[in-house]
C-alpha cells in the first residue's frame, strides 16, 4: 500500500456479517428532519450468507451504502466498498419493498474509477419496475463552498448478524463544509480533492450520499475519516470528535457518467436529460 496513504487514510472498507463496535458521537446519533425519502433511495450493499431463507430471512455481510441516481435502476458507490468482491462473489443490496420484507438483489458493476474511489452498479432486476419501495437522488451541479450546510444519510444494519427481513437505522446527521484537500486514494495514480466536512464518519458508512443541506442534491459520497492535521481543522471539530468527515466531490462520479453514456437526475426540477450535455482519510 502507498505509504503516502497510510500516512493518511487508513482504510476500513466493510464490516462483515454486520456492524462491529462502534462509537457514535452524539450528534451522529441525532435525527436531521428532510427528505423521508433519503432513505428509499439508499440501500446497503451486501452478500448473502445463507442459500436458504430463515425466519429473519437471508443473513447476510455488510459492507457500506449505495445509492440510486435514475429509473434504470443505477446506483452509485464508493470503489473501495467493492474490494473484499475482487476474490469471488459478486455485491448485492438489499431493497425495500411495499407491503412485503425487503429483498437482497444482485448489483451489477459496470463501471469503477480507482483514482476517485468511484463505481457505478446496476440493479437487477430493475427494482423501479417492480413492487419495490425505492427513489432516486438527484446529483448536485455545483460545488459546496466552505462553510455550506450538508447533510449525512446512510443505512446500516441493527444487529451484528443482521438478517434481511430486519430493519436498519438510519443515520443522518448535519453537518458543514469546513475545506477540501487533496489525497491519493489510490497507489500510482493521481491525487483527488476531498471535500471535508466537521462531522466523525462512524463505521459502515462509505459510498453513503452527502447531500446539500438546502437543496438536497448530492454533493458527494463518503470516503471516510480525514487524519492529516490541516491548521484551523482540529477547532472546527464537532465537540467530543476525534476526526473530519470526508467526502469525494459527485463531480468525479459524474464524469464516470458521461463517459458510460449514462444517464441520472440532475435535480429535482431539470430532466436527466440534461446529462448528456454535461456540464487524506480513513475510510469506512
């Protein structure tokens, strides 16, 4: 592993068979009213342990959160989420349906962009064309300046082995851009700039959305836990926090976009149509 990442971004890319301990601050744990449909349009990535339903349904591994962007049933992620599938096996996520338990499906990857941290996946079947309780974040066209408000969602299981018919919290906190800094996620390729924000990353949260905090269109999605000291950081911490949030920037996953020719919600007033004409941290 590149020492320059090390240094700092010390990674923890999944939390197998469920979420290990973790302490939460006390904002983390804090309801953000918004949107109820944050949650419909984020589901965790998995990998189902069972071949058999049990009465909970499927036992399955966690790894982190992705999230919807249109109809055709694409989501989006961070790349690092998908690491523990480079050996065999393949994502899946698990999806809320509508007057039944939810159900794992297969996530397809069709696109990852290593220097960002960036993956594109498809869902199969196509939950938008089924009996599925799912929505569709729209991505941000313009980037948060410092001091901005966001917003954190994420999803993550309740137990530590979780079970697909059981429910998952939600995590949502508010939070504020406090600077962007530069980081090499990846060993000989280019740095990306991170966007960092004054709220703990807690375990189990990579790949989630962060969203602006007035519109509600994503800015970026969750890379981790920044540990560079940077001066005026450690003042703008959350009290009671040992690190910044970091996010990388929903610019760098909508350039994987419009190279693939696909297609997502700009916002929630414009057409996705409008696609096609384009316009350091510890992970989790």
């Amino acid at each position: 592993m590149n020492p320059k990442r090390v240094a700092y971004l010390a990674v923890v890319a999944c939390v197998v068979c469920g979420v290990a301990a973790a302490r939460m601050s006390i904002a983390a744990a804090q309801t953000v009213p918004g949107d109820a449909g944050f949650a419909s349009a984020i589901c965790p990535i998995v990998y189902p342990v069972d071949e058999t339903p049990a009465e909970r349904g499927y036992q399955y591994a966690f790894y982190g959160n992705a999230f919807f962007i249109s109809r055709e049933g694409y989501l989006l992620t961070a790349a690092h989420v998908l690491h523990s599938f480079r050996n065999g096996g393949e994502p899946h996520i698990l999806v809320q349906r509508n007057d039944a338990p939810p159900v794992i499906l297969r996530a397809e990857v069709v696109a990852v962009d290593k220097e960002h941290d960036v993956a594109v996946l498809r869902a199969t079947p196509n939950p938008f064309k089924g009996n599925y309780r799912v929505g569709i974040l729209p991505l941000g066209d313009e980037t948060p300046a410092r001091g901005d408000g966001v917003v954190v969602a994420a999803l993550r299981p309740s137990r530590r082995r979780p079970h697909s018919f059981e429910t998952e919290l939600q995590d949502r906190s508010a939070a504020r851009v406090v600077d962007y800094q530069s980081s090499q996620l990846e060993k000989g390729l280019g740095d990306t700039e991170l966007l960092l924000f004054n709220h703990e990353v807690i375990l189990g949260q990579s790949g989630a959305p962060v969203l602006s905090a007035d519109a509600h269109d994503v800015v970026g999605f969750i890379e981790g836990q920044w540990l560079r000291p940077a001066a005026g950081l450690a003042a703008q911490m959350e009290q009671g926090a040992t690190s910044i949030g970091a996010a990388v920037p929903i610019r760098y996953a909508i350039a994987v976009l419009k190279e693939k020719g696909i297609s997502w919600r700009a916002d929630t007033e414009k057409s996705a149509a409008l696609a096609a004409h384009g316009r350091e941290a510890e992970r989790f």
